[in-house]
C-alpha cells in the first residue's frame, strides 16, 4: 500500500490549498483569541475573584474591541477563502504520513532485525492520551490553555520519558532472592551539571548497584537527550541500553547526602512542571525546567542524589539522580495482586523503549506539526492530520479533523480510516472516527512477515448517546475485520506474514462503573478484546483508577508536578479530590456530591485492549505490565495509560 505523505495528490491542489487557508486563518485566529479573552480558567477566576483590577481582565477589555475590529474587517478574505478551500476537500487524502528515517540502532529497519519468532518472546509496548490539543477557545473550556505551546511541552517530555533506559531491578537481601519484573518507568540516564552523560560507578555501597553494559564513558549531548538506542538484552538486542539495579541487604554505612545545591546533582528527566505557561500555583524557580530536554530540571522530578562514590579516587563526582530508598520506593510502586499476573503501577514517566503511541484530540493543524517534530527525535513513522474536512465521507460539516495521531518506531505497512457518520451536536463538528494500521515487527528466518495490528479510535462524547457509541463500536468491529481481511496477504496452507498481536486503544468516552453506560459496557468488543483492568460489567479491577481528571483542580499545587500527582493518585483519598467521577443526571447531585457516595476509582474512559485469539497459531499475547501515566500533568485533561504486551512464540517456532 502507498502511503501518503502530502495531503493532495499534487503540487497544483497542494498550492491552492495553501491560499485559501491564508485567506481564512486571520479570521479564524482572531475569532478564537476573542473567544478565548472571555472564558478564563479556573486559576484565573480564582485571581479574578481575589483581585477586582486583575490584570488579565483589564487586558480583555483593552483587546476585545481590536479582536473584533480586525475580525470584522478579515471576514470578506475568509469568505473567498472559504469558497475555494470547501471544495478541495473533496480531493483531500484522510492523513499524512511522516518518515524521518533513522539508520542507526534505534532505527525502524534495525528493529525488524531484533526478532525472528524464536526464543524466549518479545515485548512490545503501547500508550495512549487524550491530549485536548482544541483551539485554545475551546480547550480553555476544559481549563487548558496555550494550546502551541503545550503541543510543543508534551512532545519534548512523551520522547524524552520514551528514550529513558530500560531498568531492570534485582533484590538482593537475606530474607527475599527473588527477581523482581523488569521496571519499565524509573529513573533516567545519569547527567552531569552540563547535559552530557556520565561514567556510572559499578556499584553503590550497601543499599543499590548500578551498571550500564557498554560504553560508560561521555555521550554526546544528543544522546544525553534522547536516551540510547533501545533493545531488550534478554531478546538478543544491545545491553548498551539495560541498566541494572541491584538493591543489597549487606551491612555497611549510609552513603553520605549529595549536595542539593541546584548545580550539584540535577539530571535531565520529564517529569518535571512546565514552563509552557505560568500559573498562580506553579510559578518558574531556578532548576524548575519544562522538559527533558532542558540542562536543568526540577529535582522534585526524581528522588535527591546520593552520593555513590566507590572510595577511588576519582569517583566523588559520580552521582546518581536517586536516593537507594527511592529505588526501593520506585519497586514497591509496582504492585502486584496474588491473582494477577503483571505489574501495574502510578507512574511518573512514560514507559521506556515505547514501541507506539495513539493519540486523541489533536485537532490543531499547528499544535499536530509542533508534536510532529518533537516526537521524530524518538518515532521514525508518524500518521497526523487525520480525518475528513467539508461534507466529504461522512453525513455532516466537518470544521474539523478527527484529532487521531499515531506515532511508531516499527515500519507502517498499511492503514485505513473510517469516519462515525452518527456524529451529532458539537461532536459532528469533527471528523471522529477510528485509523488502523498494520505494522511490521520482525521476520521469520523463512522471510515471513511478523505483523501486528493496531486500531486507534475516538467515539462520541455527550453522555446521554449510549447507542450511538455503541452503534460506533460495532461500525469499529466490522471496519477492523474488513482492514485485517483486506490487507492480509496470507492463506492458511501458505502464511505469508504471522500476526503478532491486535490491539485496540483510544478514548471511548464511558467507563466501567457509572451505571448510565450500562449499554456499553456489556458490548460485544470486550468479548472478542480483553481489557487488562476489568473483571467483568460494570466491576473494575480493585487496582484501576480513572483516566478523566477534575479538570477544576488542574493547577492546584499538589498536583501541579507528575511526581505529586503520582503521589496524589497512590491514595484513596487523592483520587476522590483529583479525578473524575460519574455525575448523576438528576438535578442537584453534582461532582462533589457524588463522590462520597461512589466506591470506585474514577471515570476511567481511555482504554487499552488486546486480543488473544486472531493471532499466529501457538503464539500467546500476555499482559506484562499497564501503567497510569502522571507525566503530562498540567497539560491535559486525562491520564496517559501504556500497555507492554510478551508476545510467546510457540515451542514449534522455537
């Protein structure tokens, strides 16, 4: 299949194109900055309410009546404008394809190189957020703001949270010699003051050992930013990448403190709180740093150095950006229930060596390339601008895309995208609908094809239209079973290409415990997919949380940061201030009212499914290990959550 890099077919139409969108975007900024001046959010109501001579409300009124001006005087240009761009869509390709092609280790075709269907297994792992990259009109109506920069903030700390080493954490004490489940989402590259890698010490006295196989010498910075090349030593890849942590129960004494001045012991990570934009509550500081990639980050992001010099010469300015107890706080946080059988956790970061991303709400033509380019310092394949504009493919206007965006370290072989044509109310204003891909993971040493399907999808929003999100799964079903049928090149007597896995993920927009979304929690879908977090219904997983935050308690100072947020979200009492729950229909039972009432742990409504049947004979798809991702906080409205999925060849492959 080819694939489409440019949204026309050719230069002509792209030109044509690109002037009736000059023609309208004056108008179209400045109707959204006017919208935007009225509808504060809620940190600045609260200034508002504190301050009568606010600020921001004196600048309202001085550029209200500019915005209006020049928007009045724009409309005739939007007007031609609009003439000419409603029928090019008609011509319009439903995505972009992106390749920035990487020949290194890390690279798409090196990958491929890693797996041929035999051994042990191979793990592959999947996130999803719902990102709410709207025009800043219509995000502040979610209490987001800054749509351009947050685009720009989430791509930088998504990649660099990406490209983190892989750790693997072995305890090492008296009383319990077992090997703890590969950690996946703690700890960074150690850094020095200046952005470049350092030299790791082969062991730390009496509480942890820490050794990076390869090279330990000095990176360059890009490295230094974007982690080293992934792989899994245990499938045959590189051990540049593996850090092992080895936690001792041998006496000796207490590392002594390191420095915690601002120069001493900081290290590059992304976890910490933006500088996208300011808040009352989260204000810039010294060491305060927005991303990964800045050469000073907030040491609130990790747990404070120790000290880890070996006693040689030499080693005292060897640190590690971590206490030894917070390595043991790190795998505690990894929980696992006598009857499950992976790790699921709160974590900080986005998990490492992440294989694929499927995205939600970007609609933002701007704020999508603003991600596109930070994420190709990480994902060599990307999919954006997804969906359908005008009255093309589906039954109403659409003013816009329909916000999906797929990102892959794996070469895309094929894809599709379908439009919901049930859309109503503000919803039918975009192009909602589902994309699926089939990617290439590997090849047999008899050069069959290892593959692996993925389904990203966005169902309607108003909470009253159970049947037309469930009407929308079941178009999802039967789209996915058609795109599997269409692109398969195998027959039973002669595979051409084994399937991997078939993961389905992406914001549906109802829960599992709210009893308004009955209908769609008995679906047909989770019958045929398997959802990690559920056990049946309407009965959640006693470790699930919901992924829809109060959008009202955003900025707050406790939550403000991915570490406290983390915090915040391990507790009961956390996720009953923090996160959203099911709201009544009856008037008069708001948000806090409800929340005394209910048991469960939120709305969780991004979802995360895998498939154990469909697949290559005697091969198994199993969970390894699901995360709750805090470290976008700040910057949307919804959790992130990842999925790490062991696919086991059968004994026969091996």
């Amino acid at each position: 299949m080819v694939l489409y890099t440019a949204p026309f077919p050719n230069s002509c139409l792209s030109a044509l194109h690109a002037v009736s969108w000059a023609l309208i975007f004056p108008c179209y900024w400045l109707l959204d900055r006017l919208v935007a001046s009225f509808i504060p959010i809620a940190c600045q109501k609260r200034q508002r309410a504190d301050d009568p001579c606010y600020l921001q409300l004196l600048c309202t009124v001085l550029f209200a009546p500019v915005y209006l001006a020049l928007l009045v005087a724009s409309l005739p240009f939007a007007f031609v404008g609009f003439l000419l761009w409603s029928p090019l869509q008609s011509a319009r390709r439903p995505y972009i394809y992106s390749r920035l092609e990487d020949k290194g280790p890390a690279g798409g075709a090196a990958l491929l190189s890693e797996w041929k269907g035999t051994g042990p297994g191979k793990s592959f792992c999947f996130a999803t957020a719902n990102l709410c990259l709207l025009p800043d009109s219509l995000a502040r109506l979610n209490n987001v703001f800054n749509t351009q920069a947050r685009a720009k903030e989430i791509g930088q700390r998504i990649r660099n949270g990406a490209s983190r080493p892989q750790i693997k954490i072995y305890i090492d004490s008296p009383t319990n010699t077992s090997i703890s489940a590969a950690s996946f989402s703690s700890l960074v590259s150690p850094q020095g003051s200046d952005g470049v890698a350092r030299a790791v010490p082969g062991s730390i006295k009496r509480t942890a050992s820490v050794e990076y196989k390869g090279d330990s010498g000095h990176h360059s910075s890009d490295e230094a930013a974007n982690g080293p090349a992934s792989g899994d030593p245990a499938e045959g890849g590189s051990l540049e990448d593996a850090c092992i942590v080895r936690i001792g129960g041998e006496d000796g004494g207490r590392p002594p403190e390191a420095d915690d001045s601002a120069s001493g012991g900081q290290a590059r990570n992304g976890a910490s709180g933006g500088s996208w934009g300011q808040t009352p509550n989260h204000s810039q500081r010294d060491g305060d740093s927005g991303s990964l990639g800045s050469p000073s980050a907030s040491r609130e992001s990790l747990v404070k150095a120790r000290d880890v010099g070996s006693g040689e010469p030499g080693a005292t300015n060897s640190k590690l950006p971590y206490k030894a107890s917070g390595v043991k706080k790190a795998a505690a946080r990894k929980r696992r229930h006598p009857d499950e059988a992976f790790d699921h956790e709160v974590s900080a970061f986005f998990p490492a060596n992440l294989d694929f991303l499927c995205l939600q709400e970007v609609f933002d033509k701007r704020a999508a390339a603003k991600l596109k380019a930070q994420l190709h310092g990480y994902f060599e394949y990307i999919l954006y601008d997804v969906g359908v504009y005008g009255c093309q493919g589906c039954c109403s206007f659409k003013c816009l895309n329909s916000g999906l965006f797929f990102a892959s370290r794996y070469p895309i072989m094929d894809v599709a995208y379908h439009c919901y044509p049930n859309g109503r109310g503000s919803d039918g204003l975009a192009s909602k609908g589902a994309l699926f891909l089939k990617v290439q993971v590997g090849s047999t040493p008899q050069d069959q094809r290892i593959v692996g399907y993925i389904s990203c999808t966005h169902l309607h929003a108003l909470p009253e239209d159970s049947a037309i999100r469930c009407e929308q799964l079941d178009l999802l079903q039967d789209w996915l079973a058609d795109f599997r049928k269409s692109t398969s090149s195998s027959s039973t007597a002669n595979p051409e290409e084994l399937v991997a896995f078939d993961v389905v993920c992406g914001d549906f927009n109802f829960d599992n415990c709210s009893s308004d979304d009955k209908l769609e929690q008995q679906h047909s879908l989770f019958t045929h997919y398997k959802d990690p977090c559920r056990l049946g219904p309407g009965e959640e997983k006693s470790w699930a949380i919901g992924t829809m935050l109060d959008t009202d308690n955003l900025y707050d100072e406790d939550v403000c940061t991915p570490d406290n947020l983390q915090k915040v979200l391990e507790t009961e009492e956390g996720r009953r201030e923090y996160l959203a729950f099911p709201t009544s229909k009856s008037p008069g039972a708001g948000q806090k009212g409800r929340k005394d009432l209910l048991k469960g742990n939120g709305r969780r409504i991004d979802y995360m499914l895998y498939a154990e049947e469909g697949l290559c004979p005697d091969w198994k798809a199993e969970v390894e290990e699901f995360s709750f991702i805090t470290q976008l906080s700040g910057l949307t409205d919804h959790l992130p959550v990842a999925m790490r999925l062991m696919v086991s060849a059968g004994e026969e492959e091996a």
